[in-house]
C-alpha cells in the first residue's frame, strides 16, 4: 500500500496539486495547508508552527499506516532552504522516529544554491536541518538546485529551465532509487536494505544519487528520446560542501 501526503504552510502560493493534471493521484484529505507560512525562519517554523501542525500531521499519517499489512517506512521529499520544507520537516522526522522508530525513512532533500535564492537566510536553514535530520533519516539522497539547473542547461539545452523541467529531472532520480521496489529483484527490494547496503556507517547517510544517464527528452516538446551519460556526482553537492 502506497500513501502520499503533501503538507504546505504558505497560502500566497498556488499549490498545483489541488487544480494541476496529476491533481487526483493524492487524497484532497492528504493536501494539509495553513494560513500562515514561516516566512523562512527556521526556529518559527520548526518550534511554533511545527508544534501546531504535528498532531494533524500525525494523525493523516496514523490512519493509512494503520492500514498497512506490512509498513516498511516512509519516503521525505523536501527542499532544505524554505520555511516548512526545512523547519516543519525536521520537527515531522523527529516525531516519526518517536512514533515510529523500527520503520525505515529515506529523505530525499533539494539544497538551495545562491546563483537561484531567493532569500538570505536559506543557507543556515539548509546547515539547520541538516544537523536536526542527519539524526532521524536512515538514507538521505541529496541534490542540488544549481546542479540540477546546470544539466537541463548544459545537456538538456534548455536555455531557461521551468519548475517542470526541473521535478522532471528529480523524478529520474527517484525512479531509479526505487525501481528495485517496484520491480523484481535481489538488490534493495524493501527500504530496510537501502541503509543495509547503502550506508557504511550511522554518520555517513548520504549516497550518490543513482543516476548516470538521463532519458528526459530534449525540451519536452519533441517525441525523440535522448540519451547522455552524465556522471553521478553531477546531481549532488559539490565537494566543498
């Protein structure tokens, strides 16, 4: 059984889920939105907003859960520089390690980069959560904004890459991470063996992405499929970090 719950503080911006094409794949249940984002404050979010939301979140999260013959863990998608995906995110992962501390929980996370910021303080939510999260998650996939905007540019040639072209990319990602549990095999067939197999040691939760080669097409608007080799660390952070 596959769950999906999206959660979402700021109302100035429009949240396509609720009116976009892949709009009926989620639960209108399972959007939870509030009126008051976190303006990009860390401590707001994480210490205020976060206590105020958790016990709804846990309990949207609870009843699915409930259901499942088998729960195996749960998969984090979030970004590290905003308000609730920095702040609301790491107090939800605390809760989940309390509430359910034998499930698995892989974090896949989007780090900001200051060439495509848009706000200051991005950079201490993103060191923040990063300190609170490398704690609760099992397995944490990483990527970063300015690398995922120089390969649509340089391999794509797609000269001003949209949010499209961008969580189109990122879904390559995913899918080939969790290709083994959708498909037989003898590697990685439940989330428990991503942090068997890949992490070597409780501080170190971070592995390349697994994606070497992309088959997104050339500007989405043409039926002809391009392959290109690009290498693993392409996707992630760069050294110094």
């Amino acid at each position: 059984m596959r769950h999906q719950q999206t959660e979402r503080q700021d109302p100035s911006q429009p949240l396509s889920r609720q009116h976009g094409t892949y709009r009926q794949i989620s639960h209108p249940e399972q959007l939870i939105t509030g009126k008051e984002d976190a303006a990009n404050n860390y401590a707001w979010g994480h210490y205020t907003i976060g206590k105020e939301f958790i016990d709804l979140l846990l309990d949207r999260i609870r009843k699915p859960a409930d259901q499942c013959t088998g729960l195996q863990g749960f998969l984090v998608f979030h970004s590290l520089g905003g308000g609730t995906g920095s702040d609301v995110t790491s107090f939800l992962m605390e809760q989940l390690s309390v509430n359910y501390g034998k499930k698995s929980k892989l974090e896949f996370s989007i780090y900001p980069a200051p060439q495509v910021s848009t706000a200051m303080v991005k950079p201490y939510n993103s060191i923040l959560t990063t300190h609170t999260t490398l704690e609760h998650s099992d397995c944490a996939f990483m990527a970063d904004n300015k690398a995922i905007y120089d390969i649509c540019r340089r391999n794509l040639d797609i000269e001003r890459p949209t949010y499209t072209n961008l969580n189109r990319l990122i879904s390559q990602i995913v899918s080939s991470i969790t290709a083994s549990l959708r498909f037989d095999g003898a590697l990685n067939v439940d989330l428990t063996e991503f942090q068997t197999n890949l992490v070597p040691y409780l501080t170190s939760t971070s592995p390349w992405p697994p994606m070497h080669q992309s088959s997104l097409q050339k500007r989405y608007t043409t039926s002809s499929c391009r392959w290109q080799r690009l290498p693993m660390p392409a996707l992630s952070l760069p050294t110094r970090w």
